[in-house]
C-alpha cells in the first residue's frame, strides 16, 4: 500500500527530448502523486533540454531544493542517436551516485527503448506509464526513509 503524500515534498526533472514520451510520463507522476495527497506547490519540476542535462539538474535539486525525493524522467530512443549505449550508461550510473551521494532518494525513470513503439508503450501504453511507477516509488521511499 501507499502512504499518504500530502505532506511529502517532491521534485521532478524531466527531459525535453522526446517530449512526446516525457510529457506522457510527467503527467502520469504528477496525477499519481496528487492522487496519493501531495499538494500542487510541492511538487517542484524543472525541465531540462536532454536526458545527460537530467543529472545536473537532479544534482542542483538535490542540494539546494526542499525536497524530499526527486524523480527523474527521460527517453532515450536507439535510432535516433549512435551514442545512445553512451548516453544510457552514463545517466544510469550518475543516477545511482546521485543515490549514493545524497541522503534523498532519486527515483529512475529513464526510459530507453530502441523504437518509439516500444517508448510509447512505457508511457501510458500496454506497459503501464513509467511515470506512474516513479511516483509510488519515490512516495514509498520517503515512507521509508524520511524524517
């Protein structure tokens, strides 16, 4: 089950690429954290141009925002991009020492797909909406682990 999330503060960084994919995902965290209780103005979203830009961004967030979880949200899509294995190599290790590093919880929601099908389908598709995932992650992590 999921706590309550009214009084959890929440950021969110997500990425402009693939916009199509990530605007699907932002909604569906935002619809999920306001269903569990979280208010409007604490839930802190800041949009980057790309999926590397993500970890600056949850990194600044991190360090100089009152948060208390912070979702990530990206698409990275095979095709479009020969530095694609590149890419997703290097936000996913970031991201987990960003976790490592800081006493918040950053939630990955990095979709990597090699067709935008397959994106389209992890972001409110057959697959459910990763968006949705991240925000019951990040709401049961502060459960867990929050002051």
């Amino acid at each position: 089950s999921v706590s309550n999330a009214k009084d959890m503060i929440f950021g969110i960084v997500v990425s402009e690429w693939n916009s199509t994919v990530t605007d699907a995902l932002l909604k569906g965290a935002v619809e999920t954290l306001k269903k569990h209780g979280a208010k409007e103005e604490n839930i802190k979203i800041t949009r980057v141009p790309g999926s590397f830009e993500l970890i600056f961004a949850a990194n600044q967030m991190a360090n100089y925002e009152e948060v208390e979880a912070i979702i990530v949200l990206g698409c990275v899509i095979k095709g479009e991009t020969p530095h694609f294995d590149y890419i997703c190599m290097g936000v996913t290790q970031e991201i987990a020492r960003l976790n490592a590093d800081n006493d918040i919880p950053v939630i990955y929601g990095l979709i990597t797909a090699d067709t935008l099908e397959q994106a389209l389908d992890r972001c409110g598709g057959k697959h459910g909406n990763k968006g949705v995932e991240c925000a019951v992650a990040a709401i049961k992590m502060i459960t867990l682990f929050g002051e």
